[in-house]
C-alpha cells in the first residue's frame, strides 16, 4: 500500500491536514464572494492524529492548542486562503495567530526561525 502525500508538500507520508474546498466557490476572486453565493458544505478537513500528536509532542505544544491550529489552519483553506507565496503566507499566519488568540491559544509560530 503506498502511503498518503502530505497536504503541505506532496511528500509521502501521513497526512497533518487536508482543506478540499468547493472548486466553484474557491474561483472567485474573494471582493466577489457574497454570504449567499456561498456553497452550503465547503469541504472537509482531515487531519492524521498520529502525525498532529506526534507533532505536539515533538514541539512540546498541548495536544489541544495544536489540533485547534491545524482545524484553523484546514478552515481557512476551505475558504480560500492559500500559503504558496509569501505575502499569502504572511496573511494566513497572522489571521491564524490571531483567531487562535481569541480563543487563548498562543502563537504557533512563536518558535519558529524566520528567514528572511
């Protein structure tokens, strides 16, 4: 059996988390997204307990705060957010670190190095 890609790098592997939005829905530049063109399901989000709580281990994160990251993470996906440049990566992370504030959770990219 060949293992899953990762979401994030198409590497084999398990999967941390995968957001499959509604492709007409993702079409649309954001400005002309409008609350009732919205598609009533706008996908799943899956994420591989063994790879996340090996990854909260690993980082020493609670279990909750990181599994709350990758739902947040997985959701905004699902409405069209994206990370492959880095402006959009910018973005992203910073309406991540800020949800996850609301809900108490601490900046899951406090630890990281940044190269610029």
């Amino acid at each position: 059996m060949t293992p899953p890609k990762r979401a994030a790098t198409g590497k084999p592997g398990p999967r941390i988390e995968i957001a499959i939005a509604s492709a007409r829905w993702k079409r649309r530049p954001t400005a002309a997204r409008r609350p009732e063109d919205a598609p009533r399901m706008l996908g799943d989000i899956a994420i591989a307990y063994q790879t996340m709580r090996k990854e909260a281990d690993d980082e020493g994160k609670p279990f909750d705060h990181h599994l709350s990251h990758l739902a947040v993470h997985g959701f905004l996906h699902l409405i069209g957010y994206d990370h492959e440049r880095d402006d959009q990566a910018e973005a992203m992370e910073a309406l991540e670190r800020e949800i996850l504030a609301q809900l108490g959770i601490p900046d899951p990219y406090a630890d990281r190095q940044r190269v610029d």
